[in-house]
C-alpha cells in the first residue's frame, strides 16, 4: 500500500509539540502533513510511515488510520459512516474485533450505544461482502481495534496499527506500585531538553534518577543513547491487517541505529538509585531486558544521601514520591520520623483508625526541605527537573523553579519544575 493515509497519533496532554518534533525527525515530514492538534498530531503518510512510527514513537499512545469523518446527529448516522467503510480491505472475517469510542461535547445520550451501533456496521458489513460470514467480537484480546471519535458533531473512524499501546515497550515485567509509563518518562526527557526528538539526539551531559523505583526513566534515556527502538521487543497490530507485507517490516526493522549526542566510543552516562533495593532489582531485570544494562548504573541508597555519580553536572530528572511515597524514597538519620509518619498513617487506615493528613504534609515538607538543601550542598551546577501535580512543590523545596512545563499523567494534570542548583557559599566569620 503506498497511498497516503491520513494519520492520528494520539498522546498525553503537553506532549503535542514534542510529539510532532519526534515524528519529523523520523519521517521528515512539515507542513501540511504534520500538523499539531490538540491531544495528538495528524500525519500525512504512507504504510511505510506507518511502520516506522510503529517501531520507533516514544511519544506516541498508538497510530490510528483514519479510514471515514462526516458530521453525525445520532447513532444512524454513525452507523451509516462505519457501513461504508470497506473494513473487508482491512482484515478478514476470521478475525476477531472491538470498538473503542471517545467523545468529547458529543449530544448523544448513551456512548455504550453508539459504540454498539458502529459494532454492528462493521459486523453487517462483512455479512454483506463476506458470503454472509462475520467477524466475533472479542472485547478482552481482539485481534483487531476499531476506534471511533466524536466531537460535538463530527465522527471520526479509525483502524489501530499498534494493537498494545505504545507505552508498552516489551522488557517491563518487575514494577512497583503506579509505575511511571515509559511514553511520560520520554516526554519528560524531551521537555527537559536532555533528548531532542527532532534531530534524534541527546546531549552530552549526565542523567540521574535518584528516585529511579523500576527504572523507566533511566531505560527510556539509556535506549535513546544507544539508538534503540522502542517497540524492538513487541508485536503491532499492523501484523495481523490485510495490507501488512513482511519484507518491507523487515527492512524498516534492519535500519541503522539513530545517532545519538556522545561520539563514538563515549561511555553513556546514565544513573539511577533508590532506596528499596527491591526496586533496584527490578530497575536491574528491566534494563537486561531492555538490552541496556551495560549502559546504566543502578544503585541503592538514600536520596538524602546519595552524592553525584559523576564529578561533571548534569541533569537531574525524576518524578518524585507523593504522600505515603516519600517513605519510599527514604527519609536519612533523625528525619526518620517522617518515614514512621506515613507509615503510622498507612496502618491506622488498613486497621480502619484515625489519620491526621497534617502528619502526611508535614513530612512531605521535611523531605523536601532536605532534599533541596542536600542539593545544595553538593549538587552545585546541575539542574533538577522535578515531574509533579503538587503546585507548591517549589514551596516546599525552598527553590524558585526557573521553568514550569505543563504535562498530564494520565488524567492529572502535572508541571515539569526546572530548578537550577547553586553550591551553598559559606557565611563569612565576623571579626
């Protein structure tokens, strides 16, 4: 298929501009076929483009084909649009499929029935051109999704190319509790400025993670180092469509690495810590199968506690612990009665006790007053970039934050704090 296809590569909110600089970088597309829009960007390209968007979008939750868009004022009319798509062109009445619907301003009363209504288009439209066979449904593991979208009066339908969402890389089996998806770890590494997606680079400057729990983070930025595609280790649903011809997946897959910022024989200096050894471990097993473990180096150890891995500054970038979190991220010597804050609060809930939240915010305010005055003292010449929902944070480091970007987590909505690291200068004697 070298038609051109009409593209929508959906993302979290705050990622669009990155997102499209990703996208030129790997197809070189501008203008008219690269546009920004909001949640996503639209892409003008062909199966090749697909493929590669596919194998190599950190950014990216999925890449969707639109196949059908006309203005809709009840779920006929999205019945009528999905009919009229030649779905058979697409994949094959053995296969099994789903509908997803999303909406947004949509006047229709119930997205369970219009989700229905496209569900039985697609169905009766293989009865019609398929001898009367059509495909099952399979809500759980289809082997084929069709999304739909509405806007206040416009429908959209697509065919999904990446099956799995693209934030499932492959190599994570050890997590911990809500880990970081690995699509907002690369976001946040394009924000700060260490990966610049558009020139398929990334600097040449130290990254540490001192709260680095299973390790996303440092893996995303050690694959960026080395040039390896995100979505090596996985299977896309492109496979299992119609016009999916192996050869041409298996030239795109056999490209040279991208280049990445160090030259040639440059050791990549990528860092990590927590203070659970667990989640070390865990850091440790994803970054063998992520094939980047010569690459980063995982310790143990404290926040509070933990001095540079490397004599020259870099960058600091992490999403650091929340309310009872921030037990986990280790409270040093005698501020250890913010650990047993929270963990008194954790089990005066299991138990169904009294909780004070003051003792949450008061710990959650002492370690981040000592975080902030560790850096000081001994990260002089780094910059920290902070991924937070709490707006006070730079409150409670006791910093001015010199940059502030907006992303989302899912649906919270966070900022990226840029905090610049003076060295604290010692008080002159007085006479």
């Amino acid at each position: 298929m070298t038609a051109a296809l009409t593209l929508f590569l959906p993302c979290a909110g705050g990622v669009e501009d990155f997102l499209a600089d990703e996208v030129h970088g790997l197809t070189g597309l501008r203008g008219q076929d690269l546009l920004t829009v909001r949640g996503g960007v639209r892409v003008r390209g062909d199966w090749e483009v697909v493929l590669r968007l596919n194998l190599w979008s950190r950014l990216a939750q999925r890449v969707l084909i639109e196949l059908a868009e006309a203005p809709y004022l009840d779920e006929q009319d999205l019945y009528a649009l999905a009919a009229s798509v030649p779905w058979e062109d697409w994949f094959e009445a053995r296969q099994s499929f789903r509908v997803d619907l999303t909406a947004q301003a949509s006047p229709l009363k119930s997205l369970n029935f219009a989700t229905l209504r496209v569900k039985d288009a697609v169905a009766d439209r293989f009865r019609a051109h398929a001898d009367g066979v059509r495909p099952s449904v399979d809500t759980r593991a289809p082997q084929v999704r069709v999304q739909a979208h509405l806007t206040d009066a416009r429908a959209q339908l697509y065919i999904d190319t990446s099956g799995e969402p693209l934030f499932k890389r492959g190599w994570r089996q050890d997590k911990g509790d809500a880990p970081l998806k690995e699509t907002l770890a690369a976001a946040m590494l394009a924000a700060c400025g260490w990966w610049r997606p558009a020139e398929r680079r990334v600097a040449e400057l130290p990254l540490y993670d001192p709260c680095c729990g299973s390790g996303t983070i440092v893996i995303e930025a050690a694959q960026l180092a080395l040039g390896l595609a995100p979505g090596a280790r996985r299977r896309f649903g492109f496979e299992r469509l119609r016009p999916f011809q192996p050869a041409p997946w298996r030239a795109i897959q056999q490209e040279p690495a991208a280049p990445r910022g160090a030259p040639a024989g440059a050791a990549i200096q990528v860092f990590g810590s927590d203070v659970a050894h667990r989640m070390v471990d865990f850091a440790q097993r994803n970054a063998e199968r992520a094939g980047v473990a010569h690459a980063v180096q995982l310790r143990g150890g404290d926040a509070l506690q933990r001095l540079p891995p490397t004599s020259t500054p870099g960058v600091l970038l992490m999403n650091p612990p929340y309310g009872e979190r921030i037990a986990a991220a280790g409270v040093a010597g005698a501020g250890a009665r913010g650990r047993e804050a929270f963990q008194t609060g954790t089990l005066a809930r299991q138990r169904g006790g009294a909780h004070d939240p003051d003792a949450d915010v008061n710990a959650g305010d002492e370690f981040f007053a000592r975080l902030a005055a560790h850096w000081k003292g001994h990260y002089g010449g780094w910059a920290a970039w902070l991924l937070t929902p709490d707006l006070k944070l730079p409150g409670r480091l006791r910093l001015k934050e010199s940059r502030r970007v907006p992303l989302w987590n899912g649906p919270i909505e966070c900022r990226l704090f840029r905090f610049e690291l003076t060295a604290r200068t010692a008080r002159s004697a007085g006479p």
